[in-house]
C-alpha cells in the first residue's frame, strides 16, 4: 500500500553511508526528507543528489534532515558519491540508504518485488522516485512522486517544509504560491469570533470564506 499524508512513516534499520540506522530513532525530534532513487549512477539523480548537497544548510535551518535511498548497496554509494562531487562540485554529505534488498522500498509502497537489486535496471525500479517529508511525529506530511525524466525540485520542498511548520503552529493555511513573509488565509476551522481574538484589527476579506491576514511571526 502506498503511503498517504497523516500515515505514520515506517521505522526501519537500514545501512547507510554513514553507518547503521534506526530511522525513527535518526529523526529524533526533527522534520525529515527521505528522496529515493531507482538505481546509482543514473544521469537525473546525479544532480539531484549534488543540488541538495549545496543546499544542506537551508534544510539545516529548519531543523530539517534529508536522507538519500538508492537500491544499490553501500560500496556503489560511495563510488557515486565521488561521481556526484566531480560532476556536480560538491558530494553528497548527507546519509544515503543502501536499500538492496527493497526492504525500505516495498515497506515505503515503491516497489513490490524480490530478487537481487544488481539484477534490475533504473526502468525496472522507475517508482523509486518519491519524496517523503516526516514531520518530528514521525507522520507523513508530503508526498511527491516524480517519473524518472523529469528532476526534482527540491526548492519547492523547502517551500512547502516553510508552510508545513508555519501551519503547524498558527491557524492558518498559505495560498497559491506562497513564499515565506507573504500573506496567510486564516483556516477554515477558525470561527469568526475566535479569527478576532487573534487579529483584532480584522482581516481582508474578498468572500466570507476568504480571510487573509499578515502572515504570524
């Protein structure tokens, strides 16, 4: 069963490029990003791996941590790793999961199979394309899947990481192509009354179901 938002995220013990892990545990009381990948040495996910190596610190902010997965075993990780730093001028410096059995893969809802991963082609595990963001209760929060074609965007993932901890925090909600310090819309399940305890000064208010407010500090 593939995964949907407000799932719990499965825990699992996988090894790493840096080392062993319990990923419940290596979340801690962070966010975090896990983005997966059909197979090493594949064109798009090269740059995808050197991009967010460069903007680490960004997600570093946000008490975010990000997590790679290919289904490949740790010793090709690290021969990809120094391919990633010579194209892309930076490796990755991040962990990367060494999924080779599928067992983070098929538990993630990406694929459902068995056998030897050396055996399988980028086009056999093409589903391995997702971005999952898990918020410090260890649930769902994001899901986007991406065909192998087309590289992600992985601004928009801190875009969308600035409204998740925004609404997680105030009664709000962030409209079309919110950017962080632009205007809010008060949710829906704040009543009218309750809106003017929080905003005494009103709010903009095009149709009754619309309240557009200054975003909260």
């Amino acid at each position: 069963m593939a995964l949907t938002i407000g799932d719990t995220a499965p825990d699992f013990e996988a090894q790493t490029t840096e080392g062993p892990i319990r990923f419940h545990e290596w979340i801690g009381d962070s966010w975090a990003v896990l983005f997966s990948h059909p197979k090493d040495f594949t064109p798009v996910c090269t740059t995808e791996l050197g991009y967010m190596a460069k903007i680490k610190p960004e997600f570093d902010r946000r008490n975010v941590k990000i997590i790679g997965l290919s289904v490949d075993p740790s010793d090709k990780h690290e021969q990809w790793a120094q391919d990633i730093a010579d194209t892309q001028g930076v490796a990755p410096n991040y962990p990367i999961i060494a999924d080779s059995d599928f067992t983070v893969s098929k538990v993630y809802g990406m694929l459902a199979v068995s056998g030897d991963a050396a055996d399988r082609t980028p086009a056999d595990n093409q589903t391995v394309r997702n971005v999952f963001v898990i918020g410090p209760d260890k649930k769902v929060k994001l899901v986007l899947v991406y065909p192998m074609t087309t590289g992600r965007n992985f601004d928009e993932v801190l875009r969308v990481i600035d409204s998740l901890q925004l609404t997680a925090k105030h009664k709000v909600a962030t409209p079309v192509n919110w950017q962080q310090g632009e205007k809010v819309i008060i949710a829906g399940s704040v009543s009218d009354d309750e809106a003017r305890e929080t905003y005494p000064d009103g709010w903009e208010s095009p149709r009754p179901y619309i309240r557009i407010v200054p975003q909260p500090n």
